[in-house]
C-alpha cells in the first residue's frame, strides 16, 4: 500500500547536545524524501586555539576538547607529535598509557550501555523511569563507570580532563600501593563485567541487517588502542600517515560539522567496527565468552554495537589486570624529548571509534597547524544512511512518536559524542 | 568516609565556577579546619555527572553547591533539599539536569546519603551576574552553621 501522507518531522534543537545539533526529516509518498541529521561541533575551533601553543601545552588542551574521552584526544595528541620528535614509546609507558585507556573506556561504555542505550532496550523514556525498576542494572553502570574513572584518575590525576600525560610518558606514576587497591577493585569487577556481556546480548535488539564500511586500527598481537594500521573490511590497510589518500573530509550544507567519507562512501568506526575487524585480537577467554552469547562478529546488525561495547568493557578490565599485576615504579615515567621542526600523524581508538590527529610544528616546537578528525564526525554520513535504512525497514507508515523513538534509538546507538544523547530529540510534526 | 562531605560543582569559569569559589572559602574557614579530613571532606568538582553518585557514598550528609536559576532575586541564598528536587518543575542549577538528574537516580537506586542539600546562589536570568564577595561569605555563614548544627545533632545521639 503506498503511504501518500506527507511527514515532516524537525528537531530544531537537540537538547543536551554539545555544539547543538538537529535532525530533519520528511516522508513524501512511503518514501523518505529528506533526512539531514546536523551535528555543530565546537571541537573543531580548538584547531585554531593550538596554533602557536607549545607542544608542552597540546595534552592539556586537547583534554578539553571532551569531558568524556578527553584520553582519546592526548593519546592522538602525544602518538602524533612524538612521531614529530623522533622517539618511540615502550616499556612502562607504552603499557601505562594502555591502562588508561582501558579506563575511558570503561567508564565511556558503563555509562552508555547502562544511561543511555539501556532505557531504549528496556523501553523506558528514560534511565531515572528506569533505574524504578531496574535499580540494579543503574547500580551496575554507575559502579563500573566509577571503576573506570578510578583508572583514569590513577595515571591522569583526575578522572575529567585529566592532566596527568605529557608529551613523551607521564608527570606521575602513582605508587604501587595505589595500584595494588585498584587491580583488586578491577578484580572484583570481573564477574560483573562478565555479566554485562550475556546482560546486552540477551537484550530484545532490533534485528536490523545492514551491509556497511567498518574502520578501525589493527595491530598486529592486540586488540588496537594507541598503535595500529589502518583497515577497513573492504580491503583497506594503510599506515595512519596515509589517512588523506581515502578519507576526505567534506562540509555539507545542513551540517557545519565535517562529514567523512572513505572512497566516497560513509564508514562506521566504533566499538562494532573495532569488534568487526579484530576479534580475532581479543584473547581467547573474551572470545569463550562471546561464543557462548551466541553473538557473531563481524556482525552487520548496528543494534550489536551495545554488545561490542560490553565485550571492550570485559576486556580493558581484563587487559588493565594484566598491564598492573606485575606493577612497578618507573626509574622515570617519561621519555625526555626534544622538539624539532616537523609534521606528524596519532591516530588511536578513542571509546567511539579511531580519532585522527595531525600537528605541523616548528623547530622550538610550537604548533603551526593542527587537524583533529573525531570519529562522531566520522560517523555522521553513516548514521545519516543508517536512519534512511532503519526507518524504512521499521515502516514508514508507522506514526510520528514510534518513528521518532527509532530514530533516536538508531542515534543513540551510535553514542555519539554529544553529551547526554538520550532523549535529545524534540519533535515538531507538520502533516500536509 | 567522613560523614560529611561538601562538592562544590561546576566548570571552573564564569559564573559556574561559584561551587568552586564556595569550596575554596570553605576550605580556609577556621571553624572547619579541624574537621577535615577525618569528619569532614570538601572538594570541587567539574561537571562531575554520574560521579557525584560515589563521590557521596558513605557519607551520612552530603552538601552540593552550585549556581541556582529558580526564579528568584540575584544574589539570594538558596538551600534545596531532595524534595525541592524532585518537585522543581524546571532546571534547578546552570548544569540543565545534570546534578538533579543524578540525585533522581541516586534516589531510586538507594544510594542517596540520608541527608542532602543543595546550597548556592541564585544567578537570576542575567547569565553575564556576577556574586559579590558579601553574597559569597553569606553563603559560607549558612553552610557552616548547617554543618555546626548537623555535628552537634549527631553528636547528641
């Protein structure tokens, strides 16, 4: 039957999105006429505030650009401008700043998984209706967010904009007594991460099947954080240095946020795409437990994103038990640099998909130019033709209120990097 | 855990930086001095969100400053307590829902501490006021006495 109603559905304004952002929508005819999802970021002017900044100063800066993966951006930061200077990170360092990420991203997914996707999946507008009935499962994020921020405040001073990383290692190495009490907290918190996995893939997930672009590090004997080779599952496998040569950012017209493409085509980076393209990285016992969820990956159901999400939880507990178990003060927790002219490339995984830097420095080491590529960013071109996808397969014929809560849910679970995402849609409806 | 923990909240700029003001105030007060660490604990926090939740755990009363927006005069001393935020009809501090939302879910996962107060001042609409040092100290006086009188309560006990 074909639909001839005629819907327009304008978000104007997402609330409790950083930037602002909105979302248009209009069905014409059973078909989607128009979809623009608009993201401002004001991320990116912080590329014009690091020109003539010391690189001393870049870690703290770009800490800013995020209160929720402020790790993300030092990590890309201090990969790209040590690249600059010559020097290559191992040892404590190397496995420390591992350990930190493993916090962010513990604590980024805890409250995604548990705040923000659960209610949609539980069908509760949202996590306070929720946690009426569900105290246990709110109780369960805010523990594990809290363990995550406990890591990240370990080595970065403070869990929001920590300022613990330096170009080159750390300023601080907490003390052994410090981390024996956190590997047992992250012991504990084993069985209950382990749980978070069969928790989300016993979740009523829609069974969405899409065919889409997956991104993501690799490396070659991990699952990839800070270091790796860029691959797509379409056969892509670059060094980050090469970025450029199939990524192109673009402005579009309804958007003053970036939009990415890879070869002309969106992409999804993410926990799934990270998931989709390194599964094989995660050791064995994360691997008995996904096989024993019944869970496939590659997966091409977008809602599995949740999934992937609690499976990196389980993971960086796992991984930071292992970098800290045999912890030990550093002679020093840095590697001294010395600044030169030059231009570099980070690119690590930040808790929603690779995040892409580039500096140009000059020879007392002050930035000249810088480039910051977020993975929100990235996605947006993919959300965009996820909605169009999702919605349609959900059927257009549906009403305002059942399209507009799918719409969310497919946005949501992409946990793009607006702050509080959930429910962030206000809906105006213009029938003709 | 003391069992009274003072946070102030807020980004540490502008107008939003008054939890962190108040706290800093707190922290040089004589009569509190004494208190910290072992009865009392204050610190400033950024937008803390989610976190609040532990940062409260354990204690017994549990202190949030913040710049307020209810409809009242600039400048005004204004003390919330868990009913006023469940009831608030709108926003009750510059973070939208953040602080509110979070003592909501606190509350319906238990984990609230038996006691909580909001303390701050009222900002009005103008987002560009600014609290003068008579409106701050004002504010020190009644969130010291609160303390004062929750010890002496607790101690009679």
């Amino acid at each position: 039957m074909t639909d001839s109603r005629e819907v327009h559905i304008n978000v104007p304004v997402m609330a409790r999105v950083e930037g602002g952002g909105a979302l248009a929508l209009t069905i014409r005819d059973g078909r989607i006429d128009m979809l623009k999802l608009q993201i401002f970021e004001p991320p990116r002017l912080f590329e014009k505030f690091l020109e003539e900044r010391n690189y001393e100063e870049v870690p703290d800066i770009v800490a800013r650009i995020c209160g929720i993966c402020p790790v993300a951006y030092q990590m890309s930061a201090v990969h790209a401008l040590e690249s600059v200077f010559g020097i290559s990170i191992d040892g404590w360092v190397r496995d420390m700043r591992r350990v930190l990420y493993c916090g962010e991203w513990i604590e980024s997914h805890a409250l995604h998984i548990h705040l923000l996707a659960a209610p949609d999946f539980l069908g509760f507008p949202n996590a306070i209706a929720m946690a009426e009935q569900h105290a246990d499962i709110v109780r369960r994020g805010l523990r594990l967010q809290a363990l995550g921020n406990r890591l990240m405040h370990l080595f970065g001073g403070r869990s929001v904009h920590p300022v613990g990383v330096r170009v080159g290692g750390f300023h601080h190495a907490p003390s052994p007594e410090e981390v024996a009490t956190v590997v047992h907290e992250l012991r504990a918190a084993l069985p209950e991460a382990e749980a978070l996995v069969y928790w989300t893939a016993s979740l009523d997930l829609p069974d969405d099947e899409q065919s889409f672009t997956c991104v993501a590090l690799r490396h070659p004997g991990e699952y990839p954080m800070n270091e790796g080779r860029l691959v797509s599952s379409g056969g892509l496998d670059i060094d980050i240095e090469n970025f450029d040569s199939h990524f192109a950012e673009l402005h579009v017209r309804h958007s003053t946020a970036l939009h990415a493409l890879l070869d002309g085509r969106p992409y999804l980076v993410g926990p799934l795409a990270r998931i989709n393209l390194n599964c094989d990285r995660l050791p064995e016992s994360v691997r008995r437990v996904i096989a024993a969820t019944g869970v496939r990956f590659p997966s091409g159901n977008m809602f599995h994103s949740v999934i992937a999400r609690a499976v990196e939880v389980f993971y960086a507990l796992l991984e930071a038990i292992r970098l800290l178990e045999n912890y030990a003060l550093p002679k020093r927790p840095f590697v001294p640099v010395t600044p030169r002219a030059g231009s570099g490339t980070g690119c690590t995984e930040a808790p929603r998909g690779i995040l892409w830097h580039r500096y140009t420095l000059n020879g007392e080491g002050f930035i000249q130019s810088a480039r910051i590529v977020p993975p929100t960013s990235q996605n947006q071109a993919r959300i965009e033709e996820d909605l169009r996808v999702s919605l349609e397969s959900y059927g257009l014929d549906r009403n305002e209120q059942e399209l507009r809560l799918r719409g969310e849910t497919v946005i949501r679970n992409y946990d793009p990097c607006i702050s509080c995402s959930t429910h962030f849609l206000r809906i105006r409806v213009d029938r003709q | 855990m003391s069992p009274v923990i003072v946070i102030g909240v807020g980004s540490p700029f502008g107008i939003d930086r008054l939890g962190w003001d108040i706290v800093r105030l707190l922290q040089q007060h004589g009569a509190l001095k004494p208190l910290v660490p072992d009865t009392l604990t204050m610190e400033s926090a950024d937008r803390p969100g989610t976190r609040l939740v532990a940062m409260m755990k354990g204690a017994e009363f549990a202190i949030i400053i913040d710049v307020v927006q209810s409809g009242m005069e600039a400048g005004t001393v204004v003390q919330l307590n868990q009913d006023d935020i469940h009831n608030a009809p709108h926003q009750v501090s510059v973070h939208g829902f953040g602080v509110a939302d979070v003592i909501m879910l606190a509350d319906k996962t238990g984990d609230l501490p038996p006691r909580l107060n909001i303390f701050g001042l009222e900002m009005g609409q103008d987002t560009d006021w600014t609290p003068t040092q008579i409106q701050k100290n004002k504010l020190v006086d009644v969130i010291v006495n609160e303390i004062r009188e929750f010890l002496a309560a607790r101690a009679d006990e």
